[in-house]
C-alpha cells in the first residue's frame, strides 16, 4: 500500500513538473508523459514498474480519446469533406501501408511487423497540428483544410486497423474467417446502433439532464461511453471502437458540447498514464547505441511521407506548394501510433528490437515537428519556384483588384462578423475590400458580388496590394489574437499612424492589442454581456435613462478610449463627474473670448481639447486650427472633466482664471 502511494505521488509530481516545463516550452503536453515514462521507467532510472493493472487503467485513456474523436465527427461534416477525407485521406493511409509491406519484406520483417510498422507510421498527431494551425491562424488556408482532412480520415481509419490487429493477434490459421466474422458482428452491431441508438440516447440523455445533477450527468456519460466500448469488446472488436461509436451518437444530440467539456479531465489524466506507460517501453540504451540509423530512417521517414502527401495533392488538383506545406505538418507520427504499437505488442505481432527503433523514430518525429511546421511555407518556397511565382500572382490579382480604391476600409477577415459589416459599409457607400484565407467562401461571396479577394493579411505585400498606403482603416474581424497581432505588427511597422479595428472574443487582452496599435478594441462577450444586461434592466423596470447611464460609464471605466460624451441630466451624480466629457460652448459677443484667436486662449493650461467647432453658415463642422477667430454663433465642442470644462467657460465668458 505505501510502495504504491510513493508511486503515485512519484507520478504526479513528476507530471505537474514535466507538464508545466513542455507548456513554457511550447511542447505537447504529451511528449512530457513520454519523458516521464522513459526517465522513470525500468529502461532508466527503475522507478516504476511496468505492471498489467497499471497498463490496464492507461488503456482506458485510448477508450476516451476514442470517444472525443468520435464527437468530432457527424455523418454530415463526413459527407461535405468526402473528397478530401476518402481521396487524399484514403490515398495517403492505404500506399503508406503498401509501401511499409514492401520494404519490410525486403528487410526480412513478417507482414503481419511490416503491416503495424505501416499502420503506425501514417498516423499524424491531431494534438500538434490542430494546436500550431490554430495558432497561425491556418485552420482555412488550402493546406490547412487539407491537414485536418487527412487527420480525419487517419482517426477513421485506426478502426479498422485495430480490428484487423485483433484478428491478426488470434493466430489462428483461419485468420481471414476470422477477420470476416469480425466484420459482420461489427456491421451487425454498427447497424442496430446507428438506427436505433441515437434515439434512445437523446431520450436518456434528456432524462438525465432534467435531473440538474453534474454529478449525475458526468456518470451517465461514463457509463454509456463504457457500455459501448463493452458492447463491442464482447462480440469480439475492440474497446475503442465502442467509445467511438458512443462519441459518434452523442454529437448528434444536443448535449455534444457539455459531454465534451465534461469527459475532457478524464481523457487527458487517463490519455497522460497511457503516454507513460508507452515511454516506459522505450529502451534509452537502444536510441544511443543505434543513433544513427535512428536519425537515417526519422530523415527516411520524413522525406518519404511529405513526398507522398505532396504528390496525392498535386493529383487532386492543387499546387505542388500547397502539397509540400500539407506534406510537412502532417510529416510526423501521432497519438495513434502508440495505441497501434502498444496493441501490436500486446497481440505479440511485433518483436522488441522492432518496437524499440520504431518507437524511436515517433518520438523524435513528434519533438521536431513543430519546429518545422512553423517554417512549412518557407520550406515550400525554396523547393517549389511556381509556388512563389503563384504567391507573386496572388498579390497581382489583389493590387488590380483595388487599384481605383482610395480612402476604403480593408477588412481581415470575411466570416460572419467581416461580412456584416460589409453590408454595413456598403449601405453607408463606404468603399472596402475584404481579405479571407477560405478559398471557397471568397469564390461563393466574390460569385455574389461581395468585393472580396483571396489572401492572407498577415502579409505586408498583401495589405500592400489592398491599398493599405490609401485606406482610411483596417478592421481586423478575426476572433483568435494571435492573427490579429500578426496583422497590428506588419501595419505598425509603416503606417503607425493608420486606425485599426480589431475585434476579440473577451476583454481579456484589450490592453495587449491597444499596445500593439490598434486603435479600438472591441470584445465581443464584453458588449454582448452590456446588450444583455441593457435589455434585461430595461425589461425590471429600471428606467432607460439610468439604464444608458450605467452602460456608458462601464464603457468609459472598462475600455478608456471613447473620446468622450456629452453629459446629460441622467449624468447628475459625483461617478461621472471625473469622466472625460463632451460640452458645447455657443460664442456671444459680449464674452471674453470673442474675436480671439483659437491658439490665443490657454487651453491646455485647463486640461481641456478642442474637438471641433461649429458655424451657422457651414454644414459640416470645421477642423480647430490656431488661426481661426471666434465669431459669435460660433460653436466650440471640447473635451475634458467636468471640473474643467466648468472652469474652461468661465474662461471664455469673463476671461477669469481659477
């Protein structure tokens, strides 16, 4: 009892340490689970033990991550990414498994090695790619779309490749009798659970859910994903296609988004046990002493899998450039790869010197990749010339298509916020131009008379060729902060002085942006929130003049950068009276100030601006210039306290100083 609570705590401090170092580091979390099992493990230091009850909790972290994957998948979403997903998914998984047959019976290795070699080196870690594309904001970029395609169709394909691993496993001489009772039971049971299944879970769950119970609905979602994974364990197929058959029902009720939040601890804590126990199989000795045929085939393995990927998208129709970047961030290993070599060690289908050096290569790919991933556009220009000729044709067509535009508004962005607010500009007659990374929502919008173009706005020549030297603004719609920066530090570096609009999900980083140039901020939970609440308070019976009041001055309080508001009788307390202000000050004859000029009379020395001034005969108010003499009729408008404003007009009329 005591030896295994030293373990625990042995692996939880361990874990809180090596978790907390790769996050600084910018590093998965789970190649620190690997580093933990390897530095702790019985290769290494002999810390711990690998025991079966250990590694059979670990394996309910593949019964999870199973489950999440299925979450994210709908028979829609499958249906639009058809071609992607089965094309280039399909094409990439299934020569990668050829190939792998090939050149391990050339190496003298059995099939049934070379095939869970294959199987595990054509995965590619959903974890690293789908976090480095969110935060290079690539998710709708050509290579980007084409990542998660192919990334989808792996997850679909560790399926079958789990119950082909169990069935090669049997070692039973009838092995393909066996793989096609396996696939009846399975189509038999996927049936019944697909016609009937998500009715009785929507019904379940609604039941449950009507209990107001956490607790309650946390357990029920355990309990139906273990049901399921032990419905499929007991007709002869695996764990994991259970737990991805539930995941898969679940997403279609409306309970998908609680579920997830719900099951994310579970999976992470158990998915981290299940990466350590894989690292506690790597032999340290093994990847010194074979460093340099490890380092032969990780390069082997690298050039020979964006090679393929490169090629089968230049089949389905896009530019070599595109094939090459989609080629580098899915060039490493994956989550998947270690479930397929754990099964096949398990199944005795592959021996330890194999495992060893395999297992070797997935780490190492998993640590380098996203260094290189970073750079993928970079790489892509050196080896393909077209691709940068392509990238100069793209710019071409931006700069013909803004050539006549002067004082226009470029917009980042064209989602659902960029194209509101196209429609707003348009009613206004306000010219813009919108830039967008989704190729197919820029032929659909272009295609509908939106004056919208492909590119990518975190490119100074792109802005450039917008028109950036003649716009009047830039509004940055993007939700994720990381692009909106990318954006605010090419604009800052030559035309500082240009106003910048960004929007972002909270108030959380406002202050970030404003330092980083733009102009407004504007959090869209934030104002969403003061809507609500405007609403809601008007709805009680509060009166609206207080109710604009209250919204106003958390305004000025939270974002500091209105320019002010001209106060009001609602405005008669001492909370406001600190606020900067707008007040007119209409010019008689008899005041002080009449007949001066504007940089005659001390303004500054009262903290107070001159905003603007207004003349009876003109329509449109007049820009304050120091030479302009005041007039009578003449309206003043500025900005300050209310102190100052009140001493600002005393000023004015008598002349008088406080």
């Amino acid at each position: 009892m005591f030896d295994s609570l030293i373990h625990l705590l042995l692996l939880l401090t361990s874990s809180v340490f090596a978790v907390g170092l790769f996050r600084i580091l910018g590093l998965p979390a789970m190649l620190a689970y690997f580093v933990i099992g390897i530095v702790l493990g019985p290769h290494a230091l002999g810390l711990l033990e690998d025991e079966e009850s250990g590694r059979q909790v670990a394996e309910f972290g593949i019964v999870f991550l199973m489950f999440s994957i299925g979450l994210e998948f709908s028979l829609p979403k499958l249906y639009a990414m058809r071609k992607t997903l089965f094309g280039l998914g399909g094409g990439q998984v299934v020569l990668t498994l050829l190939a792998s047959l090939v050149l391990g019976k050339v190496a003298g290795l059995s099939l049934t090695s070379a095939f869970i070699i294959g199987a595990a080196i054509t995965m590619s870690s959903t974890a690293i790619v789908s976090k480095i594309l969110m935060e290079r904001v690539d998710l709708n970029s050509r290579h980007g779309r084409l990542s998660i395609g192919v990334l989808l169709f792996q997850d679909l394909a560790v399926i079958p490749i789990l119950v082909l691993i169990q069935t090669l496993g049997s070692h039973s001489d009838n092995w393909l009798d066996v793989l096609g009772l396996t696939l009846f039971k399975s189509s038999v049971l996927l049936f019944l659970l697909f016609k009937f299944g998500k009715n009785i879970l929507n019904f379940w769950f609604e039941l449950v859910a009507k209990q107001r119970s956490r607790e309650l609905f946390v357990l029920n979602v355990l309990m139906v994903t273990l049901l399921m994974a032990a419905a499929t364990n007991y007709v002869g197929l695996s764990f994991a296609l259970g737990a991805f058959v539930a995941g898969m029902l679940i997403s279609e009720t409306k309970y998908r988004y609680q579920v997830e939040s719900d099951i994310a601890p579970f999976r992470d804590i158990l998915l981290g046990l299940f990466f350590i126990s894989v690292g506690m199989l790597l032999d340290v000795s093994v990847l010194i002493n074979h460093i340099v045929l490890i380092v032969f085939l990780l390069a082997l393995f690298l050039v020979f899998k964006i090679g393929l990927i490169a090629f089968l998208t230049k089949l389905y129709g896009f530019e070599m450039g595109v094939g090459v970047r989609t080629g580098i961030i899915l060039g490493q290993a994956g989550e998947f790869s270690f479930v397929v070599l754990a099964l096949g060690l398990q199944t005795h289908l592959i021996d330890g010197d194999s495992l060893q050096l395999v297992l070797s290569v997935a780490v190492l790919s998993m640590l380098v990749a996203p260094f290189i991933i970073q750079y993928n556009g970079r790489i892509a220009r050196k080896l393909v010339k077209s691709y940068t000729r392509n990238s100069y044709k793209v710019v071409e067509t931006i700069q013909e298509h803004s050539l006549d535009l002067r004082d226009h508004v470029i917009i980042c962005g064209y989602g659902r916020s960029g194209q509101y607010l196209g429609r707003f500009l348009r009613e206004e007659n306000i010219p813009y131009v919108a830039l967008d990374m989704d190729a197919s929502r820029v032929q659909e919008a272009a295609a509908a008379g939106e004056n919208v173009i492909y590119g990518d706005a975190g490119r100074r020549s792109v802005l450039e060729a917008a028109g950036l030297a003649r716009a009047k603004a830039v509004i940055v719609s993007y939700a994720e902060t990381r692009g909106t920066m990318k954006v605010l530090h090419v604009i800052q570096e030559k035309y500082p002085t240009l106003p910048v609009i960004v929007r972002t999900h909270d108030d959380s980083e406002m202050d970030l942006l404003r330092d980083a140039g733009a102009a407004e901020v504007v959090p869209e939970i934030l104002e969403g929130s003061l809507m609500l609440a405007s609403h809601a308070l008007v709805t009680l019976g509060i009166p609206l003049n207080r109710v604009v009041k209250r919204i106003r001055l958390f305004r000025e309080e939270r974002y500091k950068m209105f320019k002010g508001y001209f106060r009001g009788v609602s405005d008669a307390d001492t909370t406001t009276a600190a606020l900067p202000q707008l007040h007119s000050v209409e010019m008689y004859k008899n005041f002080y100030a009449h007949g001066l000029r504007l940089d005659h009379i001390p303004f500054e020395d009262f903290a107070v601006e001159v905003k603007q001034l207004r003349r009876t005969n003109m329509p449109e108010p007049i820009a304050p210039r120091p030479d302009i003499i005041l007039n009578e009729g003449d309206i003043l408008v500025l900005l300050g306290s209310n102190a100052a404003l009140i001493a600002m007009e005393v000023y004015l009329i008598s002349g008088r100083k406080p």
